[in-house]
C-alpha cells in the first residue's frame, strides 16, 4: 500500500514538472524522466515482486512500441519516448495504452487548434486530402510531393505536454 502511494507520487510529479519544462521549455530533461524510469521499476519491483517487475518492463515496452516508429521518422523527440517510457515503468502497459490514446487525441485537438491560430487549417486538410488519395492512387496530382516530417514549414507541437495531459486524464477515468 505504501509502495502504490510513493508510485502515484512519483507519477505525478513525473507529469508535472514534464508539462512545465516541455510546455515554458520546449524541452523534457533526462534527469526527471530516467530516476522516474528506474524508480518505476524499482518500487514495483518491491511492492509486487516479479510481477511488478514485469509490469514495469511491459508498461515500458508498450510506450516505446507507440512512440518508437515516430522517433525513426522525426515526428516526436528523445524526450518524449523516455517520458511515455517512464510512465510505463511507473503505470504499466495497460495504463500507458489507453494514456496513449488520450494523448494522441489532445495532440489532435492541440493541432488542429494551432494551425487554426496560424490560418494553416484549410491548406493543411487539402494536403492530407492529397497524400491519401496519391496514396491509393484514386486520383494523381502532378507536382505533389510529401514534406518530410523536419520540414521548416512543419508547425511545432509540444507533444510532451499532449503525454502529460491525456495521462493526467487517463489517472483520473481509471480511478
């Protein structure tokens, strides 16, 4: 019982100072997420022996398999997997999961609010338009051509602060 306290603790200041730094700092420091990564595993470790252990390891493995493929192609930051990382080793893979999915559904809200702020919206929808149908080849746009993810007239999104909200309501529902 005191172990789960102590965890809950370490989750949320893990959140916290997260938001802040990625939010005012465009940045989430290795020295908050991996001693919240490895404590992770340790107080599960000690609170539920080889099961927690191994929920620590799969809660882990289950943020790096989400965030790991956009690593590769630049779409989030190092800061990132080890942030969704951490949580996993504190929370474990059936907590990440679904903190995953709500973060990926306030990344979406935050976007489609900046490039509404930026008046990007409209030429934003009418390249995805593009993309997929050049995708499936139903119609053929000469000229069209996919920006890599580093592009300069890609918009910044502070995804750390997207984690740290859809964890903060996937804490709350699971409650």
């Amino acid at each position: 019982m005191v172990v789960r306290f102590f965890l809950e603790i370490l989750f949320l200041l893990l959140i916290g100072i997260s938001f802040y730094t990625d939010l005012f700092k465009g940045r989430i420091y290795n020295i908050v997420t991996l001693p919240a990564l490895i404590l992770g595993l340790i107080l599960n470790s000690s609170g539920e022996g080889l099961d927690g252990l191994k929920s620590s390891v799969l809660g882990m493995g289950a943020g790096l398999s989400f965030f790991l493929p956009l690593f590769v192609i630049r779409g989030v930051g190092g800061g990132d997997i080890k942030l969704i990382a951490a949580i996993g080793s504190i929370k474990g893979p059936v907590f990440v999961f679904w903190a995953v999915l709500y973060s990926w559904v306030v990344a979406g809200i935050m976007s489609f609010f900046v490039l509404l702020w930026t008046k990007k919206l409209g030429g934003t929808l009418k390249k995805i338009f593009m993309f997929f149908f050049s995708l499936f080849r139903i119609v053929r746009y000469p000229g069209y051509k996919v920006l890599p993810m580093d592009s300069r007239s890609s918009l910044f999104i502070p995804l750390g602060v997207a984690i740290c909200t859809g964890s903060v309501i996937a804490w709350y529902l699971r409650k």
